[in-house]
C-alpha cells in the first residue's frame, strides 16, 4: 500500500486560513488519526487528500505521484462520510457495487467484489434489504463496504461513528481496527473523539487552529504532552490543572499552589524556578490519603460520581476545582475534607505560553 505525505500544504477560505503550512508524512499501511475540536482543520485536510477541497499552497502526493490537481476519481482513495451516503432506492448489494458499475467493471468482477466485503463486514444476509431496513451499525458497514470494493489505494474516514450512540460506537471502533488491520491499507481518520484516536490510531496528529500540535503514539501523547492543551485534550477523565510556582528548598523543588505544596523531583522545572507555572496530573495519578502528609492536596469534596469499578471525586483546593479518579472503597461524602497525593513521577509542568516544560 502507499504512503500519503503532505507537504506545506496551506488552505485559505479568502482572509480566513483554515490550515497553516501544514506537513506530514503517512506511511505505508498505517492507521494515522486526526484529532482536534472543532475548526482545527482536520476534516479540511482530509477533503484535500480527497480532491473536494483546492490546495491552496503546498503539494499532496500518494506514494510517488504528485495528486495535488488531479480530479477526485483519479486519485484511487475511497471515502467514508459520517452520514454514510447510501442510496434509499437501492438495496445493499446495488450499494456496494455502484462505484465498480460506475466504473463498467465486469459483472463477475463485480460479484466477486461484494461477495468479498459483504463477508468481511458481515453482510451476506443482508445483501437484499434497503438501507430504511437495516440499523445504524449496519449501515455504517455498507458504507465501508462500498469503499472496500474499489480496493483503492487509500482508505478515508470524516468522523463516522459521529451519528452512532455509545454503545455501537465502541463496537464499531473495534471493528474498524480489526478490518484495517487484516487490510492493511492505509488509512487517514478524522474525529473531534479524543477516545476514537487513543483506541483506533497507530499514530495520532493532534491539530489545534489549522496547526499540529503533536504527532505520537497514542501513549506517547497520554506520557509526554509536548503542551498544556494536548495535555488536556488527550486522556479520559481530562487532566487536571493548578496554577502556581516553583520553590526551593532543602535541595528540592516543590510546586506550591492555594496553601498546599506538592514535592516534584530535583531540578523540576529548571529554568522556571521562581516563575509562574502550572501543574498538570491524570485524576487516574491522585491517591486518597488517610494520614496526610505535608506535601499532599487539601481541599472539600463537591461531588462524588459513583460509577461501578472505579469513582470520580470532585474536589476543590481554594480556587481549582479537581477530579480523582478512585477504585471503589471508603468514598467520601460531599463537603468532606480531602488529602490526596501526587506523585512526584507522574506531575507534570506547563510554563505559562502552555509549553511543557522539564517532566517534573
């Protein structure tokens, strides 16, 4: 399979630039995601790879071709919308096959083809119905199904689980995985879920204004955010974070923040000693403390989310407002004090333009 690579590629909407200088190499066989809110491009970059959007600057090429004003049909990408685009009229079979009776492919070819995606998706009793009779997950296989057939070189998907409930949304995440996997084509995936990307991608582009922020393995993004706000995009519960400042004392280097202290490692931080910072830690990281210490988090418990297997507590220390996330044991009650720890591995530190700074 071919790789896909982009290179300073500008998109422009008349004084508005909707994505800016950017660059990026897909490689062969991978499952790369876009992540990021809303307006941060992701979905403009993909209709570009597409050919539904004009390059404003730059150059995209599949493999070796320069594909940067070549028609849409003669880009060989298939694409999967997220309101799956199939014909009312038609039954699942016409749906699968209209691209390659489109295209005057032979009708045993033809066959072949839907026999072998509708087998794959698991649509071989199905082939007869129209799409008002099948569920939402189902139809969400025709549409990759009808891009299957083609067999093109690269995959697309614009958000396609967006109109799914949870439920099917994590079943169908599974199954786009296992089938890109077995596939092995290569493949670009947009979506404003930041779960989507951790569980789906084998690298993750985390886009904020038209720029990227970060490119990494989904852990290596949970790990080491390179700024505070891929920090706080990636990751469920989102991270928490404290204003403060760093001091120095006995040696060490402690955060302190609304009369509590949190001991980092030596030299956390290193040149922004005595400046403003601000911490981040994983509610998944604090841990309830029966005998506090001097250097843990006190605050007053807000609320306390009781969820099966683990709970969230909602807590303030003075102005912040904080989430542990806790496995099921003697919880607190709302308006009772709290003492949680931080370890000092697991803190992170943001300077106050919200780069990241040394790990604490």
């Amino acid at each position: 399979m071919p790789s896909v690579h982009f290179e300073h590629v500008t998109k422009r909407f008349g004084d508005t630039t909707v994505v800016q200088d950017f660059s990026l190499d897909v490689h062969d066989g991978e499952l790369l995601v876009l992540v990021g809110g809303s307006g941060s491009g992701k979905s403009t970059i993909l209709r570009m790879l597409a050919g539904l959007e004009d390059v404003t600057s730059g150059r995209i090429r599949i493999d070796e071709r320069d594909v940067t004003d070549v028609p849409p049909g003669q880009r060989d990408v298939a694409m999967v919308f997220q309101d799956y685009g199939l014909y009312p009229h038609m039954t699942v079979r016409e749906n699968l096959s209209l691209g390659l009776r489109i295209r005057k492919i032979p009708a045993p070819e033809i066959d072949r083809g839907v026999r072998w995606s509708a087998g794959v998706l698991g649509l071989d009793q199905l082939l007869d119905r129209k799409p008002k009779q099948l569920s939402g997950g189902q139809r969400q296989r025709v549409a990759m199904g009808r891009a299957m057939v083609r067999e093109p070189a690269v995959f697309l998907f614009d958000e396609p689980l967006s109109n799914l409930d949870a439920a099917l949304r994590a079943q169908m995440r599974i199954e786009i995985g296992s089938l890109q996997r077995r596939l092995k084509t290569t493949t670009v995936y947009v979506t404003h879920d930041q779960v989507e990307a951790m569980t789906l991608g084998d690298r993750i582009v985390v886009l904020a204004d038209g720029r990227i922020q970060q490119i990494g393995r989904p852990i290596e993004l949970y790990e080491s955010p390179v700024n505070r706000f891929v920090a706080g995009f990636i990751g469920t519960p989102s991270m928490n974070f404290l204003n403060g400042m760093l001091h120095h004392e006995g040696g060490r280097t402690y955060f302190a923040t609304d009369g509590a202290r949190v001991m980092l490692r030596r030299n956390a931080g290193g040149e922004a000693s005595g400046l403003p910072v601000t911490m981040g830690i994983r509610p998944e990281d604090l841990a309830m403390q029966t005998n506090a210490d001097q250097d843990a988090l006190r605050g007053k418990v807000v609320l306390v989310e009781r969820l099966g297997g683990t709970s969230h507590i909602h807590f303030e220390v003075g102005q912040h407002r904080l989430l542990a996330s806790v496995a099921n044991q003697t919880l607190p009650e709302v308006g009772d004090d709290i003492a949680v720890h931080v370890p000092e591995a697991r803190a992170h530190l943001f300077s106050a333009d919200g780069a990241a700074l040394t790990r604490a």
